[in-house]
C-alpha cells in the first residue's frame, strides 16, 4: 500500500494574499524612501514603542520572497530580500541581499507589522536568537554571531582562465570573471606590469551582481613592435575585497626569417 502523503499546507485566499503584500510594501519601501514615519502607519499599537527605538536602515531596494500564514490566515510571516550597504572591518562597504524576516497580524481588517520578541531575527551574518533572562530578571540581549573574516571572501571571484596564449599577430582573446559573492563587485583592471606596445584590455562591465559575470577582452597588435618579454602579468582588482587575479598573457614567437636555421642548430663548415 503506498505511503500517503502529509496534508498541504493550505494556500491564502488570493485576496488575503494581495492584502497583507501591500502593506509589506508600504512598510519596507518607506525604508527605501528614508521615510520611517510613513511605515509607522502599518505597525500595530501594542509595538509602536519597540519600532521607535530601534535603527531604521536606508534599503537599496527589496523583494517579497515568501509568505507563510497561521492562525487561520490571522498572522503570517513574511519573508524580504533586502539590498543594503554593509560595513564589514576590513574591507569598507559591501552591497548584500539580505533575507529579513517579519512578523504580521490581521486586526480590524488590516495587516500589521509586530514584534515578537520570542523570535529569531535575521542578519547579513546569520540568524541570531535572543538569549533567555540573565540573574536579576536582566533584559534580554541579542548573541550575535562572529562575522565573517575577510579571508573567508577571498576566493569567491573567479575567471575561468588565468593563462591566455596569444596566437598570431593581430591576436585576441578573453576571460570571464564570475563573481561568487553576494553583493555586487568592482573590477578595475591596473596597469601592466611591463608595459607592452599593441596589448590592450578592456571589460564589458565592471560593476558585477552575485552570480554575474564580466568579460575581459584582450587585444594585441603591436605593428612591428617586439614584446619586451615572453609574456606579461596583468591584475584585475576586486573592490571591495582588494584581491587581485592575474592573468598571466603569452606572446606568440617572433617569426623565423627564410633560410635561417632553427634555434639550437649547428652551422654547417664552410
């Protein structure tokens, strides 16, 4: 007999649905905005208080990822990707998507944003969860992880190929960089190591999203010019991590005149 499945979890009435998302708009957009005031609008009386003392961060921008109901469609939790700068010691300003989870109730006909103080919060680090009354009846405080080290995001992008051989003159080539992290990333490509006549790179975009790519092109036409070396090394720069990613590019040989006998081959006597 085939094992039956457990009972679905039951869907919102769509007009329940679209209710409660209009006012998760209203209230993450004001943040967007800078406007707090305006999202005080949608917070419940009983946390009126709570929400005046805590920090109201400046969003880029933000997405409803998922909505979770209860309590027969009376309270739901909602889930937020929101895009914010974050300062992380050791390499400034990152731009992160962040999963930030609310709470909402539904009283007089309307949803409401409110506090659940038994509740495990999101961070860019982590879900961190209130810790239990200290001696004395102390006030809850918050653990909050260790953040991440900077040598942790080290790493995370890449190219596909840090060798390019140059065939031929004009020649050209690319590489693809991927950046593995989750806020956006600057490239900035420096200057050779040895300049080289003819070699130029470009990019296609230097700022890049998480799980975005970049291309660089590689020119080389030097019109005569010999390479002053083999090969040169060019580093492409990741802000706001600061690590560099070589590319180590090879020059085709110099052309072998007519009638003149390969390298490491003994003259013939006169």
């Amino acid at each position: 007999m085939p094992a039956q499945s457990g009972p679905e979890t039951p869907q919102a009435p769509p007009d329940v649905d679209k209710a409660l998302r209009s006012r998760v708009e209203i209230f993450f957009q004001a943040h967007v905005d800078g406007k707090p005031r305006l999202a005080d609008q949608v917070v419940a009386e009983d946390s009126k208080d709570f929400f005046f003392t805590i920090p109201k961060p400046r969003y880029l921008g933000f997405e409803i990822v998922k909505t979770e109901y209860s309590d027969n469609f009376t309270k739901a939790k909602v889930t937020v990707n929101c895009e914010e700068e974050v300062l992380m010691m050791g390499l400034g300003k990152t731009t992160l998507k962040v999963p930030k989870t609310s709470t909402w109730k539904l009283e007089n006909g309307e949803w409401f944003w409110y506090f659940d103080q038994n509740a495990p919060r999101q961070t860019p680090f982590g879900i961190v969860n209130p810790a239990a009354s200290g001696e004395g009846g102390s006030p809850r405080q918050l653990q909050l992880p260790e953040g991440p080290k900077p040598e942790d995001l080290t790493g995370r992008v890449k190219a596909d190929k840090t060798t390019v051989k140059l065939a031929g003159v004009p020649a050209s080539d690319s590489v693809t960089i991927k950046n593995g992290l989750r806020g956006w990333v600057k490239l900035v490509i420096r200057r050779p190591r040895v300049e080289v006549p003819g070699l130029t790179l470009t990019l296609d975009q230097q700022m890049i999203r998480s799980g975005g790519t970049a291309t660089v092109s590689i020119q080389y036409d030097p019109k005569g010019e010999k390479p002053p070396a083999p090969y040169v090394v060019v580093d492409v720069q990741v802000e706001p991590t600061g690590e560099l990613i070589p590319l180590h590019i090879f020059f085709p040989p110099e052309p072998q005149a007519a009638g003149a006998p390969a390298a490491g081959t003994p003259k013939q006597a006169q």
